[in-house]
C-alpha cells in the first residue's frame, strides 16, 4: 500500500490554479460580450439615455428588442465609433 501526502503547498497550489480557472470562465473577462444592454452601451459611449433613443429613431444604432429589454451588438457600437455608421 502506497501512501502519498498532501501539504498545505500543494493545497495552496490547486487554490492558486482554481482561482486562475475561475478567472477565465468568467463571462466579460478576457473576452468581449457581442450583445449589450442600454446601459453598457450609454457607459461605453458617454451619452444619456435620450441620446440612444435619439440614435436609435434616426436609425443611426442598430437594435434588437426582447421581453422589453434593448440589446445592441458590439460591432455597431464599433462601426459607430469608428465614424463609419450610416
């Protein structure tokens, strides 16, 4: 019978491993979200509320609606940004 031992060093190794494993499936970390909510969107261009709705009526941001929630997709933001929108 082989018997092996665990130290608090190899506890304190997995822990260090566990954490670094939780940190990557995290959603957002290390990876971008492709659908974002009206208030992601307002933080990441600065802008109040009525300027969405503004960009939205004028068809200037694209959309999606669902359940009452807006969602818009990353990639018009960044085409937004970019000045490159209609």
């Amino acid at each position: 019978m082989n018997i092996e031992f665990i130290t608090k060093e190899d506890l304190k190794k997995l822990e260090n491993l566990l954490y670094e494993i939780k940190g990557l499936l995290k959603p957002g970390q290390g990876q971008s979200k492709q659908w974002l909510k009206s208030y992601e969107v307002r933080k990441l261009l600065n802008i109040s509320p009525g300027t969405l709705q503004n960009l939205r009526v004028n068809g200037t941001l694209r959309y999606t609606k669902i359940g009452g929630l807006l969602y818009y997709k990353r990639e018009d933001i960044e085409t937004l940004l970019e000045g490159n929108g209609k």
